[in-house]
C-alpha cells in the first residue's frame, strides 16, 4: 500500500490503519463519535494526501480542462476554486473534482480512487493540445484543518489574513517560511482550510497543528461529516452510471460554456430526465440504511435505493441518501427501508442534513 508523508505519524500515535483506495490510512484514533464532535464544535486536522494533486500549465491548458471539465474553466479567475466533473461520452461521472487557477497554472485535486483512472483519461485525450501535466502527488502533503476554530488555529501559522479570505478561494503564500498553497475548502460542512506543502514539510506542519489544540481525525468522521452536509462520495452517489444532472450537481455543470467531453449526452438529460433524482432519508428507528438497501413505497412498490448511511452523531438519528424515482421524491413523503429483510419507516428530508453559516463568498 502507499504511504503518505503522516504515516508514520499516525501509526505511532494510535492511529487505525486500513487499506483506502490503495494507501494506508487511519480510520480513527479514538472514537468516530469524539473527533466528529470535535470538528462540529471545536476543530479537528485530516491528513488528505491521498488525493491526487495534478498540475496542468502550457498555452492551451485551459482549453484542454475545458475539454475535459464539466464546468466553465476559462471563466475562473485567478485564486479561484471551482467545483467540477469529469465525464465519460456517455455523461457517466468519471470523477468529481476541484479545479484550481493559479498564478500560472491550474491545480486539479481528484479522488485518490481515481486517479490512476483519471491519469489515462487525460493521456488519451490530450494529442492537439499544447499542455503539460504533471503528478504532483507523491511530491507533496495534503493536511485539511476542519472546524469553529479553524482559522484561530491556522492563522499563527501562515502569512496572510485568513479572515479575509472567501470561501473556495486559494492564496499561495507561506507557513514559517515554507511555501504552501491554502484554500478554503473541505468535506465536512464546517468552516477550515486545505494546505498543501511539500512532503518534507508536512509532519512539522501537522505537529504545529496538533500542538496548537486541533484534534487528529481519521477517515471514519470524514464520512459521517461529509453525510452530514450531503456531500456526494464517489463510489457511492458516483460513478459511471450516474450523471450530474440526476446526482443534482448541475451547479458544477456548465452546458452553454465549453463543449466538453459528455456535454450532448448531458443537454440529453436534461431536456428528457432520467426520472431519478438523489434525495435524504431520515429514519424514525436507530438501525443505520446501507448501501444497496433498497426503498419501498407504503404500497409495496419498489422505488429506489440507498447510496450512503450512518447514524449521525450531530442529529442522534439514522439518515441516509439515496436515489428514489421522482414521483416518490418529494420531502415529506414516508417510505420504507428494507434493511436485513426488516422494513423500517422512513421519511424523505431536505438536503443537506445538517447546514452551518457559511463563511464570506
């Protein structure tokens, strides 16, 4: 398995190491349950170097992303983040992704499951193009800071005024000297930032962290987090089956700009839908909907299927997404969750489950 540049940090310090997508990582350190609680209330630090981080620059490298992204790159601005996808000829989600516009290039932050896959995506659709691409991952360390007190926690650190930065914007700036790209982004419905610096500095950094009072939080809580704030996870509410126009991303979906790989499949769907649509499930007992459970009208009908569950510690109750065909998907309506051969009732709720005060934008 790969290793980021905080794996040993984590294995001596309690750290639950499984296999994710091919590199060791923590689950956990103490319970999903505390640091969980510790991003919602306070702020917790995740190590991220397992998303791919790939660099683009060239004279047509932002022709070439429009090529490849579903959203509008020409259009971002200069320290601007957009959120995007990759699609395959027939719409299908090859990945979601972030796409950075930096001083002079473009950063493309994908799914570490991904990236491999995404590498021969690019590689076979680049000829005509004049654009270099480069991998940056193994090269550098991803820390995520989550949480109230994030920019309390960060700010000693670095050189510029966290306070004044909007969200989904980036700054490449310092910390102690240290280059560092920062954004403020992330995938818990919380406040924080994502630094990127190079891999020799990421344990100090991480330790800097740690020392300041931000909790150490594993991939568990990521997920329950991330469920939380509805955020698709790939695998999950994504894959190649899917579009983004049914995965309700069309916000990252920009069908009038550039003609991107997947666009005619997409202005397809949209001006005949697939009848599905990816929706909230709060369930009236504890017992937690997994993935492939399937939903059940009051009549017996089958209409859809769970994508993601989990008990959420911030609501003390079992929710769940999951795609349901459109005339069973409006908020309010009770269904059923067949769970184990046991039905349980269940009601469709608004996304997100769980929604903080935004910072600026």
């Amino acid at each position: 398995m790969l290793h980021t540049p905080l794996h040993d940090w984590h294995a001596a310090h309690g750290g639950r190491m499984v296999d994710f997508a091919g590199w060791h990582m923590p689950v956990q350190y103490t319970s999903i349950t505390e640091e969980h609680g510790a991003v919602r209330n306070d702020v917790g630090v995740f190590d991220i170097s397992h998303m791919g981080r790939l660099r683009f620059d060239g004279e047509d490298a932002c022709r070439f992303l429009d090529r490849l992204l579903t959203n509008h790159v020409e259009a971002v601005k200069p320290g601007r983040i957009r959120y995007s996808l990759v699609c395959n000829q027939d719409g299908g989600i090859l990945d979601d992704v972030l796409i950075y516009r930096l001083a002079d290039e473009y950063l493309l932050v994908v799914n570490a499951s991904n990236r491999e896959k995404l590498l021969a995506w690019i590689k076979d659709h680049e000829t005509g193009f004049d654009v270099t691409r480069r991998d940056t991952t193994a090269d550098t360390c991803m820390i995520a800071v989550q949480g109230p007190r994030a920019v309390e926690i960060l700010a000693p650190l670095v050189s510029v005024d966290l306070t004044a930065m909007k969200y989904y914007n980036s700054v490449e700036s310092g910390i102690e000297g240290e280059a560092a790209l920062i954004s403020r982004t992330g995938y818990t419905g919380e406040d924080g930032f994502e630094i990127i610096v190079d891999a020799s500095q990421g344990s100090p950094l991480w330790q800097k962290l740690v020392d300041a009072g931000a909790r150490p939080c594993g991939l568990g809580c990521r997920d329950t987090l991330r469920l939380e704030a509805a955020m698709p996870l790939y695998g999950h509410e994504l894959d190649e089956s899917i579009d983004p126009l049914t995965a309700g991303l069309a916000f990252g979906v920009k069908l009038d700009a550039a003609d991107f790989i997947g666009r005619d499949a997409l202005l397809a769907v949209r001006d005949n839908p697939t009848g599905r649509e990816r929706v909230g499930l709060m369930l009236a007992g504890k017992r937690i909907a997994r993935e492939g459970a399937e939903l059940v009208s009051k009549s017996g009908e089958p209409v859809g299927t769970v994508t993601s569950g989990t008990f959420s510690p911030t609501l003390g109750k079992s929710i769940a997404m999951a795609y349901i065909h459109t005339s069973h998907a409006r908020p309010g309506t009770e269904i059923e969750v067949d769970i184990r051969g046991k039905r349980e009732p269940a009601t469709l709720v608004p996304l997100p489950f769980y929604k903080r005060e935004s910072p600026p934008s």
